[in-house]
C-alpha cells in the first residue's frame, strides 16, 4: 500500500524527497541521542531505509535491506553518542 503512495510520485519527486531526506540525515551530531537534530537524522534515515525496502523484489532482499539498516541506524546512534566505542577507539 505504501509502496503503491510513493509510486505516484514522478521521478523527479521522488529524488528531491530522497536528497531532502539525505540532507536531514547528515545534520546529525555528537550531541547525545537527545538531541533534537539527531532525532531529525535518526528520523530521515529510517525513512530512506523504508524507500530503500520498496525496491526489494524478493523476501531474501527484503531481509538483507532490513538488516542492513538496523545495523546502520545502530551504528549512527553510537556514533551521536559522546564517549561510545565509535568515538574511543584507537584513542589513548
């Protein structure tokens, strides 16, 4: 069904939305997961995730796409975190 929405949409709509939700997404922080901005980042990126999953053509791509994003919306809130794994490592 949502799929079926975002069809509708011309070629040319759908980049723009896709390059807005990018832009979004790459205001994100080391301010903490509290951040506003890092909400509006986590926010977008799980949007273009959900894209993403709409070119999936079998169940095996859909299971890839979805892990695939779990895994990076992980990394990205370690990395908006102060003092995580993603900020320490290779640090004295």
């Amino acid at each position: 069904m949502r799929e079926e929405r975002w069809n509708k949409f011309s070629q040319k709509e759908r980049e723009g939305t896709r390059r807005n939700l990018e832009k979004i997404a790459s205001r994100r922080g080391h301010s903490g997961l509290a951040a506003e901005n890092n909400h509006h980042a986590l926010s977008a990126q799980s949007l273009l995730f959900s894209l993403d999953f709409f070119k999936a053509k079998t169940v095996w791509d859909e299971l890839r796409t979805r892990d695939a994003a779990t895994a990076q919306l992980v990394l990205s809130m370690f990395d908006m975190q102060p003092g995580t794994a993603s900020h320490t490592v290779g640090s004295p």
